[in-house]
C-alpha cells in the first residue's frame, strides 16, 4: 500500500528502501560458440617475424581448447536494505558483482537503457518509485558516473553546472544563487569560464558533482567517482561528500576505492555475484584490518602511504636536468632518454623537458604524479606515439628517434576504449599474436591460458566493447602481453579493477618485469606497493 | 545575436550561394555575402580563423585572377573542380562553424523549442555541439592504438577492408559508448522533451536581429524570384 510522502516522513520512514530487489537482463545473448570454431580454424595464416610469447610466465596448466559462451549477464538477487536520511552507505564488492545495476535500478537507467524483468521495489520514502521515468527521478536521485569525459553535456563549465536546473525550469534567479553558492564553497570561481574538455579528470568529476548538487536532489548516487582520479581529486571528492552530508544529503557510493571514502562512511553494504555478502557498519569498516578487508575481497579503507623509495630520483619537468650517469655506464637494456621535449602548438612553455635521465632494464619503474602534469604525454612519448614530442633513446646500443621507439613498445593507455579493434575477444588476443611464428594451435593454447589467468576466458566469443570497464582493462592488458615486446608501458592499469584482479596483475608484472622493461603510470599506492616498482616523479615547476 | 538569427544567416547563405541562377544574376550580392563571415569573424576577433579564410577564398578564386591567368590555365580540371566547390561552399561552412562556436548547448536547445520544433529533433541535433571534439579526441586515441599493435603502412595497404574495420569499429563504438553515457548522464540530470526549460537567454530579438532575419528573408525570396525568372536551358 503507498502512502503519501509526507505521512511517511511523519512515521519516520527510511528515505530509500530497497525491498526485495532481483533483476535479470532480458537481451539475448548470441551463441556465437559455432561461428568461434570456425573462425579460429580459417582465420589469419600468418607470417613470422619475432620469438615466441613467453608461455613460462603462465603457471597454470594448459587447458583443454574450450568454445565458451557469453555470460556476461548480470543479475541482482533478492537485494534488501534501508537507508536513513543523511546516511553515506558504501557498496563495494569484485567488479561485476552488481553495484552498478543496482544503482541504475535506484536511478532509473534501468529499464530505460537496459531490458531486464525487475522483481521487488524500490521506495522513496514509502513510495514505490520504480515506475517514475528517469528524467523525473532525477529531482530525487542525483547520479555521478564513473567516467568525466561522458557526462557533461556543455562546453563551458558555468553552462554545465546551470544545466540540471535548467531542465527542471527553476527560475533563472533561483539556478544563479545555487549555482553562485556552490561555486563559492568550492572555490570554483575561477573555472566558470573555463571549457571542460580542457579539465583534468579530477576538476571535470567535481564540475559534475556540483552540476547534480545544483539541482538539490535529496539522495546522491556515485558510480566509481574516483576511478580517473588521483589522490588530490580524491582528496577534493572526499571533501564535497562530507559538505553533502553535513548538508543532509544521503549519500550512495559505489566504489571499489575504499580509502578516500571510509572516514565518512555510515554502513557499507558488501555485494558478490549479485547477492548482498555483508552489510555492517563504517566503524567496523574503519577497525578491520588490511588483511581482513583482504580476506573480504576488499582494498585497503586506509590512505595507503606511497612506499618508501631508495632511489632518489626525481623527473622534474619542465626544468631541465643535468646528465646523472652518462652514456657510457647505461646497460643495453636500460632506457635511455636524450633531450626529451615536447611542446603543445599553443604553449610557449614546453609541457615537458627531460634532459638525460635512465630507467634501469629489467624492472618495474612508475611514473607518479598529480591529475594534469604529464604522465601520459611522457609515456606516449617513450613509446614514440607523441608526434610532437622531439628528442633521443639510447637503447640496447642504439640510438633512436623517439618515434622509431614504437617498434619496441606495446602499451595500455589510459581508455582502453580505442585500442580495442576487433569484433571478439578471442580475435583481439590473436591480433596481437599476428606476427608471432607460433602454430594457430599454440596460439589458440597460449591465448587461452591467458585468457584464464586474467579471468577473461569465459568472454572470449563477446564483443570488447560488451565486456565491463575492469574487463576491458584487463584485456587491453593481455593484448600488450602477447605482443612480447621488450618495452611494456601502461597508464593507470587499474583504474577499473577490483582487488583480485589487481593483485593477478600486479603478480603477471612481476613475472614479465623479470626481463621486461616495465614502465607505467598510477595513482594506485596500492598496486605502488605489491609491485615493489622503483618510482619516479614527475613534478611540474 | 540570437540563436534565431544565426540561424536565418546559417540557411541562407549556404542556399543562395550555392544556387547558379543566383551568382550568375548577382554577382554583386554573392561578394557581399561571402564577405559576411569574414565580418563576423573579425568582430569576434578570430584573426586566425580570418586569415585561414582569406586565404582559402583567394586560393578558389585563382582562376579568376587575370594576373594569374598563364597559371590557372594549366591547372588540371580535377583541381578547377574542387577549386570551384571550395569557393561555393567555404562561406557556408564558415558561418557552420562560427554558430556552433558561439551557441551554447542551452542557448540552442531553447532557441529551438521556442520556434516550436519537436523537442526530439532538438535534443538530438544538439549533441552535435558536443561530439565534434569528442570525435576527434577518440580519433587520435585509435590512431595511436593501431600503430601500437603495428597496423600502419604497408599492411593497412594490403589488407584495406579490414584495417578500414579496425579503424572504424572502435571510433563507431567508443563515441557511441560516449553517447550513451551522456544521454543517461543527461536523463538523469532531469532533460526532458516534455517540460519546460530555463532560459537564460532573452527570448527577445533585438533591432539587428530583426534586421538579420528581414534581410535573409528577402534574400531567400529574391532567390526563389530568380529561379523562377531564370532562362531554362
């Protein structure tokens, strides 16, 4: 029975409740098991140029050669609980667990974007809001997505955070003194004029809370808000959820990214294959161990401190440096960078300017630095991928340009969205085996144990773009394996993972950096220290 | 200016400039109005953007320079060719660009709804504002993409159909991944074709706003005469 929502404020109702909440996606899924097979036996007859992959790094046994199906279904099971007014309630869990459906469900995206029968109901306040559209829901629920680059719908950043009021045709004196609040309590003044697609990921995920904040919903929802964040971004998420909350919001936090958020959290709500595990208190939260959360399957709820690092080294970009070991004493398998610059048209300043400096062969070494400063565009260079980018490597005994380096490189980058190219991912694995002078059997082998080791090998008939973000990284990271080049970069790795899948990768880098350069980029303290990498870094001055 | 301004000058010039009855019976007319965005441009203090046009208007028009004349002779007819549409369709695209550089999203989404189109048509063409630099983001990301895994030169020679396929599937899926995104991200921000929105811009059209529209007006009318009085061949 519904009632009215203000006899239901009266009774001191929960402002959300989910009750009973199961769904099913309802898309059918191709059985593309047959079409695989034949593919596989007709598909590229390759020519070889280089030595094979290095099946060693792959512990496991190999398996039989298997046909799997898409299952990347997801479905939520008989999901339950209350949330108080004011209350911030964290849920976490594995990737793939649920979090998002369930806050797509709660924000109305599902059914609107997604076929799926739902079963149970979501109250506001003791009324059913299942049926509400989701641009109507959208004055009770804000919703903050995981990626920056996709949610705002302007170019100028006052534009954007004018927009939601706008849609809700609040008085134009309303929307500037709610927009002009905001601005004020986060110092936003500054970036009013500024265009979004020229923000850091930090500065545009913040643009994109206070754009909903505008629009006053009680209830705020983030999908894995932190993911393209570094730790000053999360630092300034963390505080805009506290200003929230003493402000009454109630807040829901999707994340798998436990330590910005946990001396805020009131209850955390842990999910696994669709089902609620656990559901405790942000005390008890905040009293378990490291090991304990790691028993859970979750990452550390405390700030993880970056590890201690014998190597002095510091990239200072864009002052120049003087030469600290000389040519002569560098290794062939050391990289070497000679008057690496690189300029944007615009700038007169050059974005980068490294003057000699060496990364050890053979190693881990990561780049680190804050939202903005140049990580990518430095590692884009190194992999001869920067076109503007001018200077020198010295490699195994060898001078280069640095865009003759792409022969030795193979990289993630940060969206692993524009390096997925094929129609499966079983093809995309094999892509990058084009060269290899392995026999098709050998490569179906060795895709599939790598295919199993990342977790991926019950996905290997499903389209790239089908699979999760975390899958996709992981993917994107397997492809860059294969290809067994001597230099293997990656920017942010883990933005999208959870603990296990991280830990699997931190451990496959370990293996490859044994000789293997590795190079790569993270905000990540966590995967900084099971890597056990050497840092580096990068300051802009 | 108003949005409803911009775009009488955004339908009309690519009309009547494109139209041979038209720039054979004004010539006079057809300067003017290829000396339009050029105006705006300055006015808006874009001097690259000025120069660029400049440039491309004198390098269309080389053929009709008669100091210049033993060189545009021996041009060979494929470059007359795209000479010529160059110099029909350059004003145009000039005055494409400069609306959608100075129109917000919002400013062209009300503008729209108040002259009663369908909520839908203008929702969707508004993306349209957003995606251009979204796309080109995606396609240097892809480009790097493919000569990371080695799929340039000789072998995209070789194999076109398929390189063209891993050139494209990713650009067509990423930026419609993007697109969705910004729709649920939109939706649930509470955009709506059916209510009402703020609007931030005054809805009344100032004196030169009605000067823009009266006189694109008669130039479509003028246009549509002289089809009409035009010799058929």
């Amino acid at each position: 029975m519904k009632k009215s929502i203000s006899a239901a404020i009266e009774e001191n109702e929960p402002i959300l409740l989910i009750d009973n909440l199961s769904f099913t996606y309802e898309e059918p899924i191709m059985d593309l098991a047959d079409w695989y097979d034949e593919e596989v036996a007709t598909s590229h007859t390759l020519t070889a140029t280089r030595g094979m992959a290095p099946a060693e790094l792959f512990d496991e046994e190999l398996p039989k050669s298997q046909t799997s199906t898409a299952e990347n279904e997801m479905t939520l099971k008989d999901i339950s609980f209350s949330v108080e007014a004011g209350e911030l309630i964290l849920i976490t869990g594995e990737s793939g667990c649920g979090k998002t459906t369930l806050l797509q469900i709660i924000n109305g995206i599902i059914p609107e974007f997604s076929n799926g029968r739902i079963e149970g109901d979501v109250l506001f306040r003791g009324e059913s809001i299942i049926g509400i559209p989701v641009d109507r829901r959208g004055t009770l629920i804000g919703s903050v997505f995981q990626n920056p680059r996709s949610q705002f719908f302007n170019v100028l950043v006052k534009d954007e955070l004018r927009f939601g009021c706008e849609n809700l045709n609040l008085p134009v004196d309303v929307i500037e003194k709610r927009v002009s609040m905001l601005v004020k309590e986060f110092q936003m003044e500054s970036y009013l004029e500024r265009n979004l697609f020229h923000l850091s990921g930090g500065e545009k995920q913040k643009v994109a809370c206070l754009s909903v904040a505008a629009m006053q919903p009680p209830i705020m929802l983030y999908d894995e808000p932190s993911s393209n964040l570094d730790a000053a971004g999360m630092r300034s998420l963390a505080q805009l959820m506290q200003v929230f909350k003493l402000a009454g919001v109630t807040q829901l936090v999707a994340e798998h990214r436990l330590s910005y958020v946990s001396g805020l959290v009131d209850r955390v709500i842990v999910m696994k294959d669709g089902k609620i595990e656990e559901n405790f208190s942000g005390d008890r939260l905040r009293s378990l161990s490291v090991e304990q959360l790691r028993q859970m399957g979750l990452r550390s709820s405390r700030a993880v401190q970056p590890p201690a690092t014998d190597h002095p080294l510091v990239i200072r970009s864009p002052i120049e440096q003087k030469n600290r070991t000389g040519t002569q004493d560098i290794d062939p398998e050391d990289l070497y960078i000679e008057s690496l610059e690189m300029t944007y048209s615009k700038a007169a300043q050059p974005l980068l300017r490294i003057k000699d400096y060496c990364f050890k062969g053979n190693r881990i070494h990561a780049l680190v630095a804050g939202n903005g400063v140049g990580k990518s565009t430095l590692l884009r260079s190194i992999a001869g991928l920067e076109k503007r980018a001018k200077g020198y490597v010295h490699y195994r005994g060898q001078r280069y340009k640095l865009k003759q380096m792409s022969r030795f490189c193979s990289v993630v980058f940060q969206d692993v969205n524009r390096q997925l190219l094929t129609d499966s991912v079983y093809n995309e694995l094999l892509l990058s085996l084009e060269e290899s002078d392995m026999s098709l059997k050998e490569k179906d082998e060795l895709i599939i144990l790598l295919a199993k080791r990342l977790e991926l090998d019950h996905f290997l008939d499903a389209h790239p773009f089908s699979l999760s973000g975390g899958q996709k990284q992981r993917l994107a990271f397997a492809t860059t394996l294969l290809m067994n080049q001597p230099i293997l970069i990656l920017d942010e790795p883990t933005s999208g993972l959870d603990l296990k899948h991280m830990v699997i990768m931190a451990e496959i880098l370990a293996e490859y950096a044994k000789n293997h350069l590795v190079l790569l980029a993270t905000h990540d303290q966590e995967l900084l220290r099971m890597l056990g990498a050497e840092i580096h870094e990068l300051i802009n001055e | 200016m108003n949005i409803r301004s911009k775009l009488a000058i955004g339908i009309t010039i690519p009309t009547v400039m494109l139209s041979a009855p038209f720039r054979q019976a004004w010539p006079v007319l057809v300067w003017l109005l290829s000396a339009l965005p050029l105006i705006w441009m300055l006015f808006l203090k874009r001097w690259r953007m000025a120069g660029i046009y400049i440039l491309v208007m004198f390098l269309s028009h080389i053929e009709r320079i008669p100091a210049l004349e033993p060189l545009s002779l021996h041009l060979p007819w494929p470059i007359l060719l795209f000479l010529t549409i160059l110099q029909l369709c350059t004003p145009g695209i000039a005055v494409g660009i400069l609306i959608l550089q100075t129109t917000s999203i919002s400013e062209y989404i009300n503008g729209l709804s108040r002259m009663r189109i369908p909520a839908g048509i203008t929702l969707a063409t508004s993306v349209i504002f957003r995606f251009f630099p979204t796309i080109r983001a995606e396609n240097i990301g892809i480009k790097r993409a493919l000569r990371m895994r080695r799929l340039t030169g000789l072998k995209a020679l070789h194999h076109p159909l398929k390189f063209f396929n891993y050139r494209l599937t990713p650009l067509l899926l990423s930026t419609s991944g993007i697109g969705d995104e910004l729709s649920m991200a939109s939706l649930c921000r509470g955009l709506s074709t059916e209510r009402k929105r703020t609007s931030y811009e005054s809805d009344n059209l100032r004196f030169y706003d009605w000067i823009i529209i009266v006189l694109s007006g008669l130039l479509i009318l003028l246009w549509l005469v002289t089809l009409l009085v035009a010799p058929r061949k």
